[in-house]
C-alpha cells in the first residue's frame, strides 16, 4: 500500500483553500485536491463578477493570518448596514456612511467577488502547499483500517490518516462516507445580479423586506474609476414562481421593476447585467465527523443567504477544526476521535442555531398579519434605540467572538 497520508482535503476553495493554508501555517502540509483548474489573472481581473461574498470582519481576519488579504486584487468594504421592512416602520440601522473609501478600523466587513477570491487563495496555495494538485476528480472514497482510501481519475489511489471534505453543498466525501442529509426547502429562488444605480452606496449595504422576500444591495467594486460606489449586487429571495417570472423580464423591465420594488432607495436602477437565479434550500448534515474524517463549509451546511453568513460560518469550521488539530499535533497525537467530535459539538449546534434563526426571521419579515407586523416593528425601534443590543449583534455578525480561545483570536478582542 502507498504512504498513509496525514491529511487530505477534498476541495481548494475559500473554506478549503483556507484550511489548508492555516493548517500548512501551523507546520502540518496537507495534500489538496482541487477540481479546479490553475487560474490566470489575465482572465479572471478583467470581468467583474455579479455576485459578491460578504465577508465578515473574522473571515478577513483570518485571510490577513495567511497571507491571502493581501492578495486581493479588488474589494469593496462596507461601513453600515441598514434594514427595514417595506410595510412597516421599523427600521435597524448599523455603523455609518462613507463618502470615499473607509480606513480599515471602520469596516463591517468587505464585499469580494469569488472570482478575485478564488485566485488570491489559489496564488497562495501553489505558494505554501506542497502538495496542492489541480483539475483532480475523485472517483471513489471508501473507509479503511485506520485510514481512509481514495480513488483518483487518473488510477491513482490515496490513503490518508484525515480526509476533510471541503467540496461543497453537493459534496461527494459526505456522500461516499455515507452521511445523511437534512434538506429545508424553502420554495423559494434568489435572483442575483450586478445593477448600475443612480446613487451611490456610500459603503452601506441594504436590505428591505418585500412581502414576496428580502431583497439586499450589496456595494460591489468597480473597474472603472468614474463609477465607483455606484455598482451593486443584489440578492432577490422570491417565491419560485416570481422568481421565474421576473427571470423572464428583459433587462430594462427588471430594472424598472427592481427600482419601484427598492422604494427608489438608491433612485433609479440605470444599467442591469448577468442575471441569474438558484433554488433555496437549507442543508445541514447529520454529522459533521466520523472516525478520520471531517466536513466543513458547504459540505456540513448550507444556509439561507439572508444574513449573508454562509461563507463566513464555514470559515470559522475551518479555523475551529484547525486549532483542534494543531493542538492536537503538538501534543505527539493526530485527528484524535475525541478531538474531531469537540469540533462537531462546537460548530454543529452553532450553525444550526444561525440556520434557524434565518428561517424564522425570513418568515417573520414576510407575514402579513397584524399581530406579526406590529411585534417586528416595534422590535426593530427598539433594538435600533439600544446601543447595547445593536453592539451585541454586531459582536456575532463579526465573528470574531468565535475566535476569542482559540490562536487565532484578534489582538484587542
């Protein structure tokens, strides 16, 4: 048999690519595995994407730890938030407005394209893995006698100590290591899209509530010098028959329909590009480990996109699961089944905590009764009005309070 590895991670991008890099940091090298192909700047720098991952002040964080912040060719921080409900009074409001773009100690958090993302963790892994391999399919992973056996494309096999799933919400590891899925289907779409609007963000990112959904403006970076602070991405969660609907509209009628919709709240949409819609489903694994084996990111979780955390929440799986190990590691032992199902206790009840709590938030916001209207008004004027309500928000929308014990927690947190 082939050299029992110590650790193998299926999927190299932003949760995976993360993990290896914190885990090659800390003087264990894994073996990645990447069905991605080697990016070239060339190709990615010029197009901007119509989506943005909103990244919270903890993902960042983590990004500077390995040298991948640094790297990101173009990103756009945001400084406030705002949120309110079309049909109600209530309204929550967080930080401030930005003219020009903000020093670092006033960010929220930063906007980012996947794209720019994806090549910046790229560059650093081809940097600091060893043994960081491209375009390769996975054809088969079965669980063996203290280690786990995968069968590459190629007709090369692989035997490792720790397989970590890091491939995503149609993840093959969970699927291959037989772990069940737990699947909310919300019946709902998202309509993503980059929009040109007649205002600028000012460093803000929005959210109203619709009766048919939130929709949230999201200030994305712009090529072009004359048009910075006017680009958006949005994020339209709709019933799937609306969202079917308004898919259908040509590009001018969309915007009009979004600038009426949006209550004018950067006045009129002028320019709408690359729309494109995805069913919503939440998705949460019944396990996160089994022996010599761990799921993070998508592949343990998926959750509505309302607060925009799904990627923030698997990058703190990452840096909980990495801590575990390297402590682990220095003890003289590794991936210890104790250790695996600390992590699982940790994340597990967390994520699904925030699962939850967006799906009740999202039905909430959407109900037209009486009773409902009048309790989720009066408790966006309150939390507005109590600094330390909002601060605690705050607090958890960082993540960073999730870091507070582990080695990578932010100096002054």
């Amino acid at each position: 048999m082939s050299e029992i590895l110590d650790v193998v991670i299926v999927g190299g991008g932003l949760v995976g690519g993360l993990t290896a890099l914190l885990l090659a940091q800390g003087g264990v090298q894994p073996t990645v595995l990447d069905a991605a192909p080697v990016l070239a700047e060339a190709q990615i720098l010029p197009v901007v994407n119509p989506r943005v991952l909103a990244l919270s002040q903890a993902t960042v964080h983590l990004l500077k730890t390995v040298g991948v912040w640094k790297e990101i060719a173009r990103h756009m921080p945001y400084t406030g938030m705002q949120v309110w409900n079309k049909n109600g009074y209530g309204e929550i409001a967080f930080g401030h407005e930005s003219q020009s773009f903000p020093p670092e100690d006033q960010w929220l958090g930063s906007m980012v394209e996947p794209s720019i993302l994806n090549l910046a963790i790229q560059k650093k892994l081809l940097e600091n893995v060893q043994d960081y391999r491209t375009q390769i399919k996975v054809t088969h992973i079965e669980q063996g006698i203290n280690c786990w056996h995968l069968q590459l494309a190629d007709g090369s096999a692989i035997y490792t100590r720790l397989l970590i799933g890091a491939d995503g919400a149609q993840s093959f590891v969970r699927e291959q290591a037989m772990i069940d899925l737990d699947v909310l289907d919300y019946k709902q779409s998202a309509v993503s899209c980059a929009i040109k609007t007649a205002q600028p963000h000012q460093h803000v990112a929005r959210q109203i509530f619709l009766p048919t959904g939130p929709l949230a403006y999201l200030p994305m970076a712009s090529i072009q010098p004359e048009e910075y602070g006017y680009w958006q991405s949005i994020v339209w969660t709709l019933p799937e028959d609306y969202a079917d609907e308004y898919s259908a509209l040509s590009d001018e009628e969309f915007a009009r329909l979004l600038t009426k919709e949006s209550q004018h709240m950067l006045g009129e949409v002028q320019v709408v590009r690359s729309r494109a819609s995805f069913p919503l489903k939440a998705r949460s694994a019944q396990r996160y480990v089994k022996k010599g084996l761990a799921l993070i990111g998508d592949a343990a979780h998926v959750i509505h996109p309302l607060a925009g955390q799904g990627v923030n929440i698997g990058c703190l799986d990452a840096a909980i699961l990495c801590d575990a190990l390297l402590h682990d590691a220095k003890r003289g032992v590794w991936a210890h089944e104790q250790t695996l199902l600390r992590y699982e206790h940790r994340r597990k009840g967390q994520n699904a905590a925030m699962m939850h709590g967006m799906s009740v938030l999202g039905w909430l916001e959407t109900r037209e009764l009486f009773p409902v209207i009048w309790a989720r008004n009066l408790g966006k004027k309150q939390v507005n009005q109590q600094p330390l309500l909002k601060d605690l928000f705050m607090s958890q929308a960082s993540g960073l309070i999730h870091l507070k014990d582990t080695r990578y927690c932010k100096t002054g947190e």
